[in-house]
C-alpha cells in the first residue's frame, strides 16, 4: 500500500466522466455527496464526481480526465470546503479544461447553513430549483483551453 501513495489517485465515478463525454462536470466533496448530486443532476446532462482523501487531498488526484470539460465546482460551505475548491482550480488549470466555475462563496455562506452540501437535506427555505441555479450560473475562475486557443488566432 506504500507504494500506492506515491502515484495520483483516481477520481470517484471516472466511469461515469469517461461514458457521459458531454456531461457536465460537478465537483463535490465526499463520495456521499457525489452519489446523492448524480441522482438530483444526471437528468440534466451533469456528472458529479470527487476526489480521494479529503480537503487536503486535492493535489493527489489525478485530474487528466477532465482535460476539455466544462467544470463546476460545488465546495462544501466551510473554509476547508472553500480553500480545496480553490486548489481545484489551480489543479483544473494545469490540465486544460474547457471552462472552470465555482459556486458563488457568498451566495453559499448566506443561502445555506455552514458545512452544508449536496447530500444533506435542504434546508426549509431552500430546494433544488436553488441549487440548480446556483450550478449554473455559477462564477467563472479562468478562461477555457477554447477560448485560449481562439484567443491566439
């Protein structure tokens, strides 16, 4: 098992990334939360995935996968949730995705109690209509490799 630790861990439902090419990518915290996310989403052409080892982790998962996918990132609503959604960022850049966002801080921090995620219940004021738009109007975090590419011509 030592040896394993030096080698880049694979991401939770890569199957479902590598079968569903035009999906979507979610990014979410736990494989709890990825699972309960693909029942709420899959209908609506997105894939939710995670990464192994937690928070602090992020750098030990291999990202390839996702090199030309359009990617959300969903933090977990805490300051370790928020520092490891920006450390996907800066892993998503290294690899070339085609668009990278992130729900918005603020929006979460306001809108939804802390530690709050996608497999928890909602809370009273809040449902799926909220956290759909929050998905998909999430902020951008840099330009795309397409938008780099056309951006050279």
């Amino acid at each position: 098992m030592k040896g394993y630790q030096d080698y880049k861990k694979p991401i939770y439902n890569l199957s479902r990334v590598i079968k569903n090419t035009k999906d979507l990518i979610l990014i979410v915290e736990g494989e709890k939360t990825a699972d309960t996310a693909n029942k709420l989403f899959s209908k609506e052409g997105v894939t939710c995935i995670t990464w192994c080892g937690g928070a602090s982790a992020v750098s030990k998962s291999d990202w390839t996968h996702l090199y030309g996918r359009q990617v959300v990132i969903w933090p977990d609503n805490d300051d370790a949730g928020f520092k490891a959604g920006e450390k996907i960022c800066s892993e998503l850049r290294k690899v070339g995705v085609k668009s990278l966002h992130i729900v918005d801080k603020e929006i979460l921090i306001k809108q939804f109690p802390e530690k709050w995620d996608l497999a928890d219940a909602f809370p009273v004021d809040r449902n799926i209509n909220h956290a759909r738009d929050l998905i998909f109007n999430a902020k951008e975090k840099s330009l795309g490799i397409d938008q780099l590419s056309n951006s050279e011509r």
